[in-house]
C-alpha cells in the first residue's frame, strides 16, 4: 500500500514538474516575442507545445509569425499549416503559409496554398489581396526564369497561374508575357528557316507553319491583355507586328 501511495505522489510531483516547465518556456516565449527575438521564439514556444500537445492556437500562430520573421521558413510552413487546419486567424494563417513556401521556393505547396486561401478568404478582405499579390510576383519571376532557360512550357504553366486572381491589372500582365513570349518564340523559328525559304521550300514551310501557330496563339492572348488594359501600348506594339506577319 505504502508504494502504491509514493508511486502516485511520485507520478503528481512529475506532472507538476512537467506543467512547471512548459509554463517557464511560454514565459519565456513570450518575452523573447516582445523583444522581437525572434528565433528564441521559435526554440522556446516549440519546446512548450510539444509539451502542451498543441493545443494553444494563439502561441502556434505566433511562432509561424516568429519562424517567418528568423527566416526558418520550414518551421513558419508548419505552424502556419497547423493554424489553418486549426481554423484560427485563417487569413493571416494562409499568408504566412504561402509566404513561407514562397521563401522555401517549393511552388507546389505554395500554389496549392494560395489557391486554398483564395477559396475560403472572402472577398473584401486585404489577405486576399495580399494572397492575389503574391501569387502574381511568385509566378511571373518563376515564369521568367523558366522563359530564360529555354523552358517556355514552364514559363507558360507559371503565366498561366496569375490568370486565377481577380486582379485585372495582374491578369493583362500575365497575358501580355505569354503573348509576347510566343511572338518572340515564333519570330525566332522564322528567322532561322528565312534563309532556306528558296533552297528548301518544304523545310521553309513547315517551319513557317509553327512559326504561325506561335503568333496565332500569342495574338490572341495579346489581344485578351488590351481588353483588360486598353492602355497596353506594348501589347499593341506587338500585335500590330503579328497583324503585318500573318498578312
């Protein structure tokens, strides 16, 4: 009897100990958040959940806040994950998301991210702007970087991302860089086959046919940028080039 007595208070005293501890390190979680040091936060605050089995939101979200902010862009994915899941401070949650994933350069998660937030955020809010704005940067340098490595079915993918936002601003601009690089794609095939159109008419041709397809294409969505932009003098510029090479 008598150890089954001491077993229990032993167990107390442990448990006791244990909330002691976890109480000490959100403590200091939270002083190391108000001097903005940041990456105590992260240490402090993750030690403490662990400890608390994740269940306070508040200090989950702060340190996806505080991992962002100490550039541990992994850890600001997960907590960040963890308070959408959760439900709380969802805008604010989605954005920290993205933009961790954004850091992270892994543009899967971060497209599957925006894409998620854009659904559930309501209209009117300034995180979904915020989200639309992100979206916009992240695609067309990913678009453009694909664009100068020769990848242009990547960069279209990524252009073609930007065409999911609201913004009609964003979606000329996304519009504009396919159109402009299908024109310069297609004026490219046409200057190299020039010089055989008289020795090898039939090579000429059929590279001339792809050529027309590229500025067919890049035409029409030229033409979808100027609806959105009437002011888009440079998509003008290249239509009218289109229009006298498909003459």
């Amino acid at each position: 009897m008598k150890k089954i007595v001491l077993l229990v208070a032993l167990c107390l005293c442990v448990g006791n100990l244990f909330a002691q501890d976890a109480d000490k390190l959100r403590d200091e979680g939270d002083a190391a958040l108000k001097a903005k040091d940041y990456a105590t936060v992260v240490a402090k605050y993750g030690e403490y959940l662990k400890q608390n089995n994740y269940q306070d939101t508040a200090r989950i979200f702060n340190c996806g806040y505080a991992a962002n902010q100490a550039k541990n862009y992994a850890e600001a994915a997960k907590y960040f994950d963890m308070a959408v899941k959760m439900n709380y401070n969802i805008d604010d949650s989605y954005v920290g998301e993205a933009m961790a994933y954004r850091n992270l350069n892994k543009t899967e998660e971060f497209l599957t991210t925006v894409k998620e937030g854009l659904k559930v955020i309501p209209d009117g809010n300034k995180n979904k702007t915020n989200l639309e704005k992100l979206l916009y940067g992240y695609c067309i340098k990913q678009g453009q970087a694909a664009q100068k490595k020769g990848d242009l079915a990547g960069a279209e993918k990524m252009y073609k991302e930007v065409l999911a936002v609201s913004n009609k601003d964003y979606q000329s601009n996304a519009y504009y860089s396919l159109g402009a690089m299908l024109y310069g794609n297609g004026a490219k095939i046409l200057q190299a086959a020039t010089p055989i159109a008289t020795s090898e008419p039939d090579k000429y041709n059929a590279e001339k046919a792809k050529a027309d397809k590229d500025f067919k294409q890049a035409k029409e969505y030229l033409t979808k940028a100027i609806e959105l932009d009437p002011k888009d003098e440079n998509s003008k510029k290249i239509l009218a080039s289109i229009n006298d090479i498909l003459k």
